[in-house]
C-alpha cells in the first residue's frame, strides 16, 4: 500500500507551527494581517474568500474582505490596492482570481506591492523564485513541497515530471523542484508521448485540470504521485487528476484528493502572511 501524503494532517501541524509565531508577532505588537479583495459572485470564489478569512481568524491573524459588485471599473479597483499598499496594519494582500472579464488581471497583479504579494504571483517574486532568491513561495507548489518534505521524501537527484505550465501551479512547481535538486521535465497539452514521460518520473505531479487523467499505465512502480487537481467526476463529485483507486496500488506515495494538496494551498497563504508581517517587526 501507498503512503498516503495526508494534506489535512500536515496542514494542521504547520498551521499550529504559524499559531504559535502568530502570537509572538502580536506580543512584539505586531498582529498580522491580511486583506482578501473578491470581485464579483463567483461561488467557488466565494468559498475559497471565505475559507481563507476562517484560517485566518483561527490562527490570530486579522482578515479584511473587499467584496466588490461585479462591475467594479479597473480604476475602483486599482485604487483599493494602491490603498492596500499604504495601509500598516495590512501585511498581505491577494486579490481573487478569476477577476470579472472586463477587468484586467495582470494590471492588478502588478499593482500589489510585491513585500504583500503572499499569492507570489507578481513578476518581482516570479523573478526571486526563478533565480533561486525567492521572497514567498508560491502557495500551492509550496504546499506540495511541504508535503514532500513532511512525508520524508527528498527531491534531490530524482527524476520529476510536473504535467501542466500555468504561471499558479505548473511553472512554480518545476521550479521549487529543480530547486531541490530534482531532473525536472514540465509537460502539457501539446506534449508528445506523454505516458512514456511520465513513467520515467521517480515524483509525478498531476496538474492539469481534467478528471482522472492520470492513469495506472503512466506511473512506474514506486513512484510518488502528486495531484494537484480539483475536478469533478460524471456524478459531480470532487475528485483529481489521478485515477486515485487504480495509481494508489503502483506507488510508493501518493495525495488523495480531497485532503492531499488543497489544505497545503491556503496554509502556505498563512505562513507567507506571517513572513510578511515578521519582516515589519522591529528588532
Ligand atoms: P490551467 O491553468 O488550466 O493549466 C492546465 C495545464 O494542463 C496547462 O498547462 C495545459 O497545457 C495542461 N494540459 C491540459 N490538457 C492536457 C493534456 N491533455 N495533456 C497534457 N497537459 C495538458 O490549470 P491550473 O490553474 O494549473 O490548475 C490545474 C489543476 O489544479 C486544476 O484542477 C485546478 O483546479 C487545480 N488547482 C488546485 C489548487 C489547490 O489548492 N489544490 C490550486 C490551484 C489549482 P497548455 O499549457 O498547453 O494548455
């Protein structure tokens, strides 16, 4: 049997790690803060908002949410991070993505001060991360990496195959990868003789988006499987990238989904916070 890499576990022992910081931070006069900006009334936006501003309160955090009408101008916007970035009290600021079509991501992404960037999604931390200098971690590879880590497993001289380029999960994730010390190989939709690739992988991550692609045919025996996916299958129910109950018995480790990546995402949000709100603390 597989170890299974248990996302909701290891998020609780780190987030006990931040609580405890946390509290040091508020005794130095500090309580870090972090400000959510939600446009519009997508509802599993809304449930990521307000997930984020639970873990927030649980660990001693303050949580400010600016939930915007769905017409908000890129101007209304704008202004509210440029206050954002003033504000003292307020360490990290994440706005939620997918923004409204009218509105323009990148301009907002580039407008958050990149010291409250806790997403690591502006080009300043893309750019730290890439040169090996990184200020915050992306949250989600950073979530993998922790779990990784955890698990007891190191990177270091294996072969690693990440299926899936986007700039939040795919890209970041060769990175922190190759960082450790792993042979990296990103993958995607016009990737040629992808099962033959991933069967040379020693660690697996499945990024991709679709239901259950990761079959049994494509992991070599012993592998680790990461899957990053939160998918639906046909009866609607949530479930990853990797065909769990046929991979499960090929490897050596894998994250079941749900419990396996997604508790790690908002976590790692939490910590960046924290670091954020630490590198305010006067000596
Ligand atoms: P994305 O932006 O849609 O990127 C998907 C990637 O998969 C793209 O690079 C795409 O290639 C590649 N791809 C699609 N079809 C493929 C195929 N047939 N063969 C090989 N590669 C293929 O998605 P994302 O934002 O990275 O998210 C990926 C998954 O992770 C989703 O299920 C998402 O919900 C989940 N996710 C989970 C968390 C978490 O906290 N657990 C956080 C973020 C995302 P191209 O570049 O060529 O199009």
């Amino acid at each position: 049997m597989a170890q299974l890499l248990d996302g909701k576990a290891v998020s609780a022992a780190v987030r006990e790690e931040i609580a405890l910081e946390v509290a040091e931070c508020k005794r130095r006069g500090v309580t870090p803060g972090l400000a959510v900006i939600l446009v519009g009334d997508d509802p599993a936006s809304r449930v990521y908002v307000n997930n984020k501003r639970k873990a927030c309160l649980a660990l001693g955090m303050l949580s400010e949410e600016y939930a915007l009408a769905a017409d908000t101008t890129q101007e209304e916007l704008m202004r509210l991070v440029a206050s954002l970035n003033e504000r003292e009290d307020i360490h990290g600021i994440l706005c939620q993505l997918p923004l409204p079509r009218h509105l323009d991501e990148q301009a907002v992404i580039h407008a958050i001060r990149p010291d409250k960037d806790v997403d690591a999604f502006h080009p300043f931390n893309v750019g730290s991360l890439c040169i090996g200098d990184p200020g915050f971690l992306p949250c989600t590879p950073a979530g993998v990496m922790e779990l990784l880590r955890r698990g007891g497993i190191d990177p270091a001289g294996k072969r690693a195959v990440v299926i899936g380029r986007s700039n939040i999960v795919g890209k970041p994730m060769a990175l922190l990868l190759l960082a450790a010390n792993a042979t990296v190989t990103v993958c995607h939709s016009r990737t040629r003789e992808l099962a033959a690739i991933c069967r040379e992988a020693d660690i697996l991550v499945a990024a991709v988006g679709r239901p259950k692609f990761v079959t049994a045919d494509m992991v070599k025996p012993g592998a680790v499987v990461i899957d990053v996916g939160m998918d639906r299958d046909e009866n609607g129910k949530l479930c990853g990238d990797v065909d769990f109950a046929a991979v499960e018995p090929v490897a050596s480790a894998i994250t079941p989904v749900p419990g396996g990546v997604g508790p790690m995402t908002i976590t790692m949000l939490m910590k960046n916070t924290l670091t954020a709100a630490k590198a305010t603390l006067k000596d």
